[in-house]
C-alpha cells in the first residue's frame, strides 16, 4: 500500500492539516482553530489529538505514514525540533515540538520556518514546476521568503536565510521593527504599501480618489490602492504601485543576480493585484539584472495560495 505524507501548516488563528500522496496530492484536509491560550499551551496537544482523532475517522494507522511535517512561525531549530518567539501563538519560552507530537502520535515528525515551507510548496506543486532553483517570496502583513538551491532549502548558519523582507532597498527609507531602515517589507507588504500611499499623498497636489480618501482619514487598505490604480486609473495610486514595484523589482534583481534561480515566486495576499503587479516587478526586475539573469530567470505569481504550506509541510516528511 501506497504510504502517505501529513503537512500541517499552523498559523496564529487556523491551523491547517492535510493527508497527501507521496505525489503530492491532497486526499483528505481539514483544520482547527489555534487556541493561543494560557502561553500557547493547548497548541500542540490539539494538533495530536486532531491526527489522531482524524487518523481513527480515516481508518488509518501511523503505520501508513512516511510522516508529518509542520509550518510554524517563530525562530525553528530544525535539528531539535523546538520552537521559540512566535509571538502570535504566544510561545515565548522554548516548545519541545516534534518531541511531544512524535510521543503523541507515533508518526516521524519534522518542522521549519512557515515561509520557508510555503516556499517547498510553490517549488514541489506549484508555479517552480520542481525545479531545483526557486526563490519564493511572500507579501502579506510582513515580507518573508524562501530558497530552494539545488533542491535544498537554505537555511544559513543562524536560520536566517530567505528573510527577504530585510533586504534593504532604501538606506534613508522607514524604520523597520527589526531595528534597522529601508527594508523591503517597510514597503511591500500590505502595511508597507499604504504606507508609501501616506507619504506620496503629502506631497500630491492633483486630483485622485486616494489622495481625497486619505485626507479623509479613511481607512485604506494595499488591495484599494492596487485597484484604485487598475480600475480607476488613478493617478496617485498608481505612483504609489510604481513605487512598490520598483522596490520589489529591486530586490528580485539583486536575489536574481546573486542566486539566478529559475523562478522567483510572488505569493501572499498583496499577491493578489496579479499580473497588474508581477508584469510591472519584471520591468524593474530586468532593468536590475544582467542580460544572462535577465534571460533565463522568470517572475510567476505563485499558484497554490492557502495549500502552499500544508503541500510544502507534507514534502518536509519525504
């Protein structure tokens, strides 16, 4: 019998859980709340007694799995299988992951950075088409990332590897809460974009439908000023959009140049401006590349969306 693989994608409100084909196909997924609670504690006992609950539904034995992998925020020492400062599960002191969750359910266990899975997902099923050589970066509320280099994920010496969002792309630009300035992520994820909209604002004098919501004090949000650009052609937005994608441009040329992966794969939500976004990333992109790098690495918006980290956590357990 065909063994299966268990990807577990675990965020701050859901967590997520799939059973998957060694191909990668998903057969069965369902998910649970994330209760933060009294330290994050309840966390990992739910996540056993959800396998094991589901494994009995399933009429399956822990003898049917190659394993289980796991997504999860915070800083993971992939070798001990511990967890510490993810901050949005409230696990400030050190979570003894894979040892609690091995004892609980039986099953090979092996964890990593959530980007960083995201990123073996959109390589191994999704828009990297298993290549070898992928970047994938993620714009949501921050700005994360992951690389896959001769079909390895890199981790570097501190597990710092892939953070694309503190590359610096404005050595004068906004405060970053990691302490230094200019980083991507101060720019391109969806804070980071309206952000840009505030400070352009101040200096625009024309007529536009952002500039009037602003001086509003509306709420705004990056998916209103992707569409005030797309849709009403408005002026201010789209300063703002050319703002962000030179930025992010910029930063895909310098990874492009340096790594010269096949893919570089946008996903996330700000992701979701599309092709409006990722064809005016590549006009940067190429203006920032060398004609080799220019030629043979390509911008695709990622294709998986919520599946990327369970499918990325399942290839974790192969």
């Amino acid at each position: 019998m065909d063994k299966k693989l268990l990807g577990i994608d675990l965020g701050g409100t859901t967590v997520k859980f799939a059973i998957l084909t060694e191909s990668g196909e998903i057969q069965q997924k369902w998910s649970i709340e994330t209760n933060i609670l009294d330290d994050g504690s309840h966390i990992v006992p739910d996540i056993i007694d959800s396998i094991n609950h589901h494994l009995s539904l399933y009429n399956m034995t822990p003898e049917q799995f190659i394993g289980i992998g796991m997504g999860t925020p915070g800083s993971v020492d992939i070798e001990a299988g511990t967890v510490i400062g993810a901050y949005n599960l409230n696990w400030t002191t050190l979570q003894q992951v894979k040892k609690e969750i091995e004892a609980g359910t039986k099953i090979k266990f092996t964890i990593d950075n959530d980007a960083n899975v995201a990123a073996l997902g959109e390589r191994w099923m999704g828009a990297g088409e298993n290549e070898p050589d992928v970047v994938f970066m993620t714009l949501g509320t921050g700005v994360g990332g992951g690389i896959v280099m001769n079909g390895e994920l890199l981790h570097g010496v501190a597990g710092c590897a892939g953070e694309i969002g503190h590359v610096t792309v404005d050595p004068n630009g906004f405060e970053c809460t990691c302490g230094k300035r200019g980083c991507l992520e101060t720019v391109a994820s969806a804070t980071g974009v309206v952000r840009v909209a505030r400070q352009l604002a101040e200096e625009y004098a024309g007529g536009s439908i952002l500039k009037a919501r602003l001086d509003n004090g509306e709420d705004i949000t990056s998916k209103d000023v992707f569409e005030l650009a797309e849709k009403e052609n408005d002026d201010l937005a789209l300063m703002v959009v050319d703002k962000v994608t030179f930025y992010l441009g910029l930063a895909c040329g310098n990874l492009g140049n340096t790594l010269n992966p096949s893919t570089i794969v946008i996903g996330g939500g700000v992701s979701a401006a599309g092709e409006f976004l990722r064809s005016r990333i590549e006009t940067y992109f190429k203006e920032f590349t060398f004609p080799q790098v220019r030629e043979s690495t390509k911008i695709k918006l990622a294709e998986l969306g919520n599946e990327a980290g369970v499918i990325g956590a399942a290839s974790l357990a192969k």
